[in-house]
C-alpha cells in the first residue's frame, strides 16, 4: 500500500514538472505587451524558417540615420504555412512593414501583428492571444 502512495505522489510530481514549462512556453501576454504595436518599414536582413517558430530580422533606419536591427517572432512553420507562408516567402533585401506587438524586454523585438510584403500582399496574424 505505502509503495503505491509513493509512485502515484511520483508519478503526480512528474506530471506537473512537464506540463509546467509547457503552458509556461505559450505566454504571449507575458512576453510581449499586447496594448503596445508599433509599425516600422525596414529591409530583411535574415529569415529563419525553424521550429518552434518562424523568425526574422530587419533593418530598420532610425531618424539619425543609423540601421537598427529589429526582430520578429511569428508562429510555427505548419500555423504559418497555413497562412500562407512558405520557407522562402522572404528573403535578405526584401523591404517589408511590420506591426509587431513590442517586447517586455526589447523595444525593437515583438511578435508579429502584420506584414506587408514587398509585393503588398499582407498578411494579417492578429492578436497572439485571440
């Protein structure tokens, strides 16, 4: 009897020691402030086609002039690709808008609202939390 008590209280632990950082892993509201968007238009300096989430950097010329590296976090490749999106839909020198929902952490990092392609197609992700 003491030995099954012990290993379900195992088996309880172990359980809550995996689904923690799982539901930790999609906490959008947590690592971005969905009340602060900001839109930029910059030039794509790199594409990350990748699981756990498409991902890519731009350029972004500030008012002194100066090229500042932004980045954009998105969802996964299959959620993406449903969208549309393919693992070339950019690439470096492609000029693109972006409204990104800002990080908690960086001003010139978020996850991505909208993107409006170089050819004007737009793809609009909405809020991450809807």
């Amino acid at each position: 009897m003491k030995i099954k008590l012990i290993t379900a209280l195992a088996l309880v632990a172990g359980l809550a020691m995996i689904c923690t950082p799982v539901r930790a892993h999609h906490g959008s509201a947590i690592s971005y402030d969905l009340r602060k968007k900001v839109t930029v238009t910059g030039t794509v300096a790199q594409y990350i086609w990748a699981k756990p989430h498409v991902y890519f950097i731009f350029d972004v010329t500030d008012e002194h002039g100066t090229a500042v590296s932004w980045s954009a976090e998105t969802y996964a490749p299959v959620k993406m690709a449903r969208t549309g999106w393919t693992s070339t839909s950019l690439k470096p020198g492609d000029k693109v808008t972006v409204t990104i929902f800002r990080s908690r952490l960086s001003a010139t990092r978020g996850i991505l609202e909208r993107l409006i392609f170089p050819n004007g197609k737009v793809t609009d992700l909405g809020n991450p939390t809807e």
